[in-house]
C-alpha cells in the first residue's frame, strides 16, 4: 500500500477493498451459506460501516502526510501502527471471507472448520485495535462518523469477548496465515512453513494457547523453548474441543448488538432492534436505519410482541435463562447458589407501588427508605430494579418536592451501583432527567446527579448519550460553583467523559479550560491534581489545545514545573508536550518564558513519566535550536 504512486491511492485501494467485501454478500444475507454464514455477514456489516470514515481520511488532505509520520513514529505508537494495522486487517477480512462464504463442510468441527473460525477471531481482534489506536486529533472525522466507529469497536469487543482471552503476538501472526481464494468449498488447504511445520500443527498450538492464556502478554513457559516451540505433549482436536454453544437464531439477535434481544422494536424500516441499541442510535442525531441505511420516516419504535414471545418460548425451550437475578421468590448469587427472598420481594414491590401514590408525603417517605435500602447492599439492589422502581424513581426526578427529588436522584445513583442496573437505567431515558436535576436541583441533589453521571458513563457507549445530552454544560457549570464535594464530582464526571473524543470539543465549548485554569491559580483550592489529569486529556484534542493556549495556561504550567509535587511536575509535563507536538509557535513559547531549566531537572530527579515527557519535551526544544 505504501508503494501506492500518487497521492490518495493508498485510501482510494482500501475503499476499493470495503466495496469488495460488501459485494460479496448483501445485508439481506446475499450468497452467504453455510456453517460461517452469520459470522460472514456479521463480518461485512460492521466493515460496510467503515465506508465512511475512509471516505473522510481521504477527504482529509494529502495522504503522505499522515504515512510519512506514521513511518517515522514508532510502530507501536498509535501513530504508527494504526493504518497499517487496518489495512493488514480489511485485506485479511477479504481472503476470508472469499473462503469461509462457501465452505460447507458437513462436519463444523473439523481442521479446516476451526482454521476459518480461528481466522475470524484473529481478523476480529485485529480490527478492533487498529481502530482503537485512530489519532482522530490529525484528521477532520466528523462526530457521526467517530460515533459509527465507536458502534463498530463496541460490537467488536463484544465479539472478541465471546472468543475469549487470547495471545496478541500469536494472534497477529495467525493473521498473515494464508487462505487461498481458489480453495475448495470444503477444504482450507495446508501452508507448511520453513520449519516444516503445517498449518493444522500451528492451529493446534494456537488453539493450546488460547485456552491456556490468561491475557495478552506472552509468559515464559517451562515448554516453550528459546525459538517459541511448544515442547508440550501434544493434544488431539477433539481433547481440546469444548461443547459447541447453542446457537442462536439469526431473527433472535440485535443487528447492532448483535446479541439476544429482550425488547425487540420495530423501526420505520421494518427492521427490529433491541430497544436500548436502537434508541441509543437515535439519540446520537442519526435518522437512517443502521441495517439498511434508509432514512427512518419517522423515529417511532413500535414493540414486535410477536418475536419477543417466541424469544421467550425458544428460551424456555433451550432452558436459556433469562437475564434476571431473580427467580420464583429465589435471588441467584454470586456463586451460583440461591437465597430466599420472598419475604423482602414481598415488602419492596409494595413500598414501590406507593412511588406513584398521590400522597405527597406518603410518595416522600416511600422514595426515602428506598434510598436507604439500595445503599445497604447489593442484594437490594436487585430486587429494587426486578420490582419495576427504576422507571418510577425517573418519573420523581421531574417533580416540584425537591426533598423527592433529591432522595429520587441518589437512589438511582445507588440503583447504578449494580452493573446490570446500568442498561435498565438508561433503557428508562434516565439522562435528561438526571442532566434537569443537575441544572436546577438543590446542591447535594446535584452532586449526586454528578455521581450518577460519572457512574454510567463508565460503560464506554453511555458516554456518547451523556455527552449529548447536554450535561457537560451542566457539569462545567457544577465545576465552577458548586460546593467542594460537587465540584470532585463534577470533575470525575467530566474527566470520564472526555475520555470519549467528541466529548472533548463540547467541554471546550462550555467553558471548562476557564474554570480548570481558576483552579491551578487558586490558592485556596485543592483539586490541582483533577485540574491537570483533565487538562492532559483534553490536550490532544486541536479545539481544545487552541483553547489551552489562548487561556494563557502555558506560563502556569511551567511555573507547576518548578514549583509543584512529583505527580503536578508530571502531569504538567505531559501536557505542554501535547501542546508543542508539531507546533513551533508553542515550543518557542515555552522557551522564551524558561521552561528548560525546570524540564532538565524533571527529567533527571522526576518520576519515569515524568522523566519521559520531560526529555522528549528537551528532543524538541533542541530540534528546533538547530532550525
């Protein structure tokens, strides 16, 4: 790709590539048969995605001038390594799926079987780091764009997941195994590589590997020796091969999840998606079908009863279980066994019955020893949620009783404690809510509101609707005025949701480098430490380093060089190296005002962080001296 003449026909060949993969199969299931059919098409759906955000790389200028520092930078860096990771991975995707849409193998469990579905999982993992490697700062992406990437990740985690724990470096040479095109329907021929070793023996090892590792990281082995041979007893297939899972109806299953619906919708389109994926994607500005990319005529999700009641009848058939903690008066623990809890089911579905009493007082203390309980542990929790309280305790958060209000909004925070209770609260349409109390609630109502906000954005795909939801402002706000515990609160919320990339100019825009600047030159303040960890993640971002610059925050920063603790020497290192990256202007700045003497000290006596920002800070300096 990188021998590509001219400029833009390295893109313009990837995009050739994305077209043909989604030629070969359309989203209506196309020419996909066989035993890899759902995985082919789940495959080219989320590749199709993809479209679109090469499109705007292309679009974004010159190509040489992302590959020439790409080439220079590191290859593990994010920088280096990303463009050629996905290219390495859509052009993999295309030899397998040339192969694995027609084998028909009447045995799935066979050697060349597992080769293909290996095959899958290395593809798989190898997109989803290329992806999460993308600097997003050095290009004109769009925020609809980076949010179908983001989908597009999220839906790839979910399937590596699936796979299991796996070995990245074994992985990544899997990948570069061949798959020829020509292969027969029902056979995956051999490779056999310069050690004599055949395709079959190296997926036995892989296959080992698998199972065995506990994470990423290659670990010594007393049976592996110098050259990376597993000198262990080998094992047959069949040893190693576990049940196969039952498999899933294809209509069973979320287009965007891509796993078991339990609220199954009907869009404009026809198409039906799981409630909570479905409205996420709406409440991103998107107004197309994600499936059949038709513009929705109307945003209305109408509940497909029929299928929800065969999902049901299929699951009681299959003894699936459903995904509730609780079961004929029994609460299921975290060990497996079961607890008695009739009696509390008993009192909690009739203290929330009286959330929705016309009794002012009666609704107060109700909402009250509710607060109480989901504090008290986990168990609770539970039940409170399988009782039905969440979207009651939502419709509270909106009324005029404040003291309701405030006891609504910190037992949701309590609710969300619970991880499974997340997905319940956001299916509620929560956030909006949550972001009104955060505006105009009393103060401890609205350093919860915080907490709570901090607490579901934890889930990477909430950070999306938070973000948009206009609770940054809110936030920002919180962060500015609010009481000392509010504005910790607001500060972990907002450092949390600019993790995500198009949080990040929102922040910006509502004013947060102002009031992070107020707290590095407040005396009276002690949340330095919060003001630079989310200066430093902020920094990255072009708006938000323009912003930085502009509030005059350089001359601050050094002067924490000299003058901070270890980790605010640190912290402030790593940002006015994010600030002067490719930008003279800023590097001439900061040594007019003296920033080198400091920097040659941090780098000799700091932390190893702090020395590393600070010496590459120094590289820069020198280089530009030599101009």
């Amino acid at each position: 790709m990188a021998g590509a003449p001219g400029e833009g026909q390295a893109v313009a060949a990837v995009l050739e590539v994305v077209a043909d993969i989604t030629g070969l199969f359309a989203f209506n299931g196309g020419t996909a048969c066989g035993v890899f059919r759902k995985d082919c098409l789940d495959l080219v759906r989320r590749i199709a995605l993809l479209k679109h955000f090469v499109e705007e790389i292309r679009d974004f200028g010159p190509f040489h001038e992302f590959t020439s520092e790409s080439s220079s930078s590191s290859s593990n860096s994010c920088s280096g390594g990303w463009w050629s990771d996905l290219v390495v991975a859509i052009q993999a995707a295309k030899r397998l799926l040339s192969v694995a849409g027609c084998f028909t193998s009447s045995n799935p469990t066979d050697g060349a079987a597992k080769k293909i579905s290996f095959q899958f999982q290395c593809v798989t993992w190898k997109l989803e780091k290329a992806l999460g490697n993308v600097p997003y700062d050095r290009f004109d992406i769009s925020e609809e764009i980076q949010e179908q990437v983001a989908l597009v990740r999220a839906q790839l985690r979910r399937a590596a997941e699936r796979h299991g724990s796996v070995n990245s470096r074994k992985l990544s040479h899997a990948l570069s195994l061949p798959l020829e095109k020509d292969a027969k329907p029902d056979h995956v021929p051999e490779s056999i590589d310069s050690k004599g070793q055949s395709a079959d023996q190296k997926m036995n090892k892989l296959e080992r590997s698998r199972s065995s590792s506990e994470s990423s990281e290659v670990s010594p082995s007393s049976n592996v020796d110098s050259e990376g041979e597993d000198n262990s007893p080998s094992k047959s297939m069949d040893e190693m091969k576990k049940p196969d899972a039952l498999v899933i109806p294809d209509d069973f299953l979320c287009p965007i999840s891509l796993e078991l619906m339990r609220d199954p919708v009907i869009v404009a389109t026809g198409q039906t998606y799981e409630r909570s994926y479905i409205q996420r994607w709406i409440d991103c500005s998107n107004v197309t079908c994600p499936k059949t990319q038709q513009k929705l005529q109307h945003l209305t999700l109408t509940p497909n009863y029929v299928l929800r009641s065969l999902i049901t009848q299929w699951c009681a058939k299959h003894n699936i279980e459903q995904p509730t903690g609780l079961a004929n008066g029994k609460l299921k623990k975290g060990d497996g066994s079961f607890c008695d809890v009739s009696g509390d089911v008993a009192a909690i579905v009739a203290l929330v019955r009286k959330l929705s009493s016309r009794s002012v007082e009666e609704r107060r203390a109700a909402v009250a020893e509710i607060r109480c309980l989901s504090k008290r542990s986990t168990d609770n929790r539970i039940l409170i949620a399988e009782a039905g309280a969440i979207p009651m305790l939502v419709n509270l958060l909106t009324i005029d009783d404040a003291i309701t209000q405030e006891h609504a909004v910190t037992s949701i925070l309590n609710l969300s404690i619970y991880e499974n209770n997340k997905g319940f609260i956001m299916l509620a349409g929560a956030i909006p809510s949550i972001v009104q109390v955060l505006r105009v609630g009393s103060m401890e109502a609205r350093e919860n509101a915080a907490a709570t906000i901090f607490s579901l954005s934890l889930l990477d795909e909430n950070k999306i609707i938070i973000g948009a939801s206009g609770a940054i402002p809110a936030l920002v706000e919180l962060l500015q005025n609010g009481s000392s515990r509010g504005k910790k609160d607001a500060a972990t919320a907002l450092f949390n949701l600019c993790i995500y990339l198009g949080n990040k100019g929102r922040a910006v825009r509502a004013g947060i480098i102002s009031a992070l600047l107020k707290m590095l030159t407040d005396s009276r303040n002690c949340m330095v430490d919060e003001a630079l960890t989310i200066l430093s993640v902020l920094a990255s971002n072009q708006e938000a380093k323009a912003a930085i610059v502009k509030a005059s925050t350089i001359p601050v920063l050094i002067d924490l060089l000299r003058t901070g603790l270890p980790r605010n020497k640190e912290n402030a290192a790593a940002i006015l190296l994010s600030l002067c990256k490719r930008d003279t202007e800023n590097l001439a700045c900061i040594c007019r005002l003296g920033a080198v003497i400091p920097l040659t000290e941090l780098a000799k006596s700091g932390t190893e962080r702090a020395k590393r920002k600070a010496t590459s800070l120094l590289e820069l300096l020198r280089k530009l001296q030599q101009l």
